[in-house]
C-alpha cells in the first residue's frame, strides 16, 4: 500500500537515537519531510549531507524533518538501533531525529521503497511530493533540488510543479 | 561502466564473467561483501577490510575525492585494468 498525492499520511509514533519517541501528528508544522533512510546503503550516505542540510536550511521556516530507517537489522546489523545511536554519536548529531522502524509496519503503510524515499507533507500533513531528492545522487551540488522545490512550493501555498519522482537507491530490506 | 572502462584500455568487454549472488550462501561462498563487486584477475577494486561480513547488501565505495557512492571511482577501475594487462 502507498500513500497517493493529496492523501493524507498515516500516523506513526517510534523511537530515536534521541532517546524519545516521535509522533507525525505532534506540534503545528508548517511542513514536514519525512525521508526513509539508513546507515549502510551508498546512496542514502551520497545524499546524507544535502538532506541534513535541508533540515537546517528551512528549520527556521518551521519544517520538520524526520528520517526513519526500516531496514531488517537482523540481517542488516549495521541498521540495527545500537548502530543508529552510534553513527550519530559519531558524527555529533543531526539537526533531525533519527527513528527506527523495527517491526516495518510504517515503511509498509506509507509504501517507502528505497532508500532514500522522500516524502513532503504540507501542514495538514497530506503528501505534497514524493520521490528522490534530486536528479543525481553523485552530483552534491544539485543540493537535494526537488526536495527544496517541493518545500518552497508547499510553504507559498502552491502545488509543487514535480509531485512525483522515482525513488532512488536501495531497496528497503525486508524480512 | 566496467564495459566501457575494459573498452578504454584496449580490453575485451565481452569477456567480463558476471555472476548472480542471489543468497547467503553464495554470498558466503564467494565471499561476496555486497553489489557491486568487481574483481580484475580475481582481486577485489577495494579490497574489504578483514571480517567484514559477507551477504546480499549494497557496497559503499569511496571515490578519489573523498565521497560516497555506490560504484568505485572510474579512476580505479581503469588502473586497476591497465595494471592487469601490463602485469
């Protein structure tokens, strides 16, 4: 099941790094990202920088961001929670939370496929875009574009010229 | 892209050898540590640390200039071959 343009997103309440559980349905956003990511796929870590980069560029514009990995982590160790805490720790935090999806249930609610999966809800959290945050995982200088456009829509009110795009990346790993 | 680095140093791209690793067996077998993996003559682009664990995953390679992809540096696939047909 996939969530369609203008649907508005399931719910889902899971745990961080941070130590809290994060809730979708939580404060007045004036938009929100939420990207499906995880620490061992090469395309999630190309794109790593330019959707951290979002989160703080439009943090004061009152979007939310949050990343959530759904990956298997018994078979993908470097998925696991412990491995989550540990890379962020590592790299001295993220300006977003970072959630763990153990038992997959909101990857498969949402439909995610890859990662990353970027999705833009605008403040009533209906799905405004999504898709891959631009054209080019190896070009840094595309600095996540679609994803930027899609915000900057949502923000004035607007429909995004690009509502869709093809995921990207890796598949999520299933049980 | 292996294709057209064998075609750039002289080489035959018909005769690179693909082989399926479709599970953790095989994996394991050939000590496959993710996709893609290219060996020239049977040794590895970048070469995996020792222990690290084989299986069906994506590989992270790490380009000349310091970033992350999923394939390795056209760089070093094409010395790697030119090494090969000179050794």
């Amino acid at each position: 099941m996939a969530i369609a343009i203008g649907e508005r997103a399931p719910d889902f309440d899971l745990p961080a790094t941070d130590g809290r559980r994060h809730a979708l349905a939580s404060g007045s956003p004036a938009a929100t990202v939420v990207y499906w990511t995880c620490n061992h796929c090469p395309y999630a870590l190309a794109w790593h920088e330019r959707l951290i980069d979002v989160a703080r560029d439009y943090a004061e514009r009152r979007v939310r961001v949050l990343a959530i990995n759904s990956n298997d982590s018994e078979r993908y160790p470097a998925d696991s929670f412990e491995a989550m805490r540990d890379r962020l720790e590592r790299e001295g935090g993220w300006p977003n939370p970072y959630l763990f999806d153990e038992s997959q249930e909101v990857a498969a609610e949402w439909g995610a496929e890859r990662t990353p999966d970027v999705y833009v809800l605008d403040s009533e959290l209906r799905l405004r875009y999504r898709g891959a945050p631009d054209a080019d995982y190896d070009d840094p200088s595309q600095r996540a574009g679609w994803l930027r456009d899609a915000l900057d829509a949502v923000l004035e009110g607007r429909d995004p010229e690009r509502a869709e795009t093809e995921p990207v990346g890796c598949t999520i790993k299933w049980r | 892209m292996t294709r057209e680095a064998m075609k750039a140093t002289g080489l035959d791209p018909d005769s690179i050898e693909v082989l399926e690793i479709d599970n953790d067996e095989s994996a394991e077998r050939e000590g496959f540590v993710g996709s893609p993996t290219i060996r020239v003559e049977g040794r590895d682009l970048q070469p995996p640390a020792a222990g690290q664990p084989t299986g069906l995953s994506c590989r992270v390679y790490r380009r000349r200039d310091g970033r992350t992809s999923p394939l390795p540096d056209p760089e070093d696939l094409r010395e790697a071959l030119r090494a090969a047909t000179v050794g």
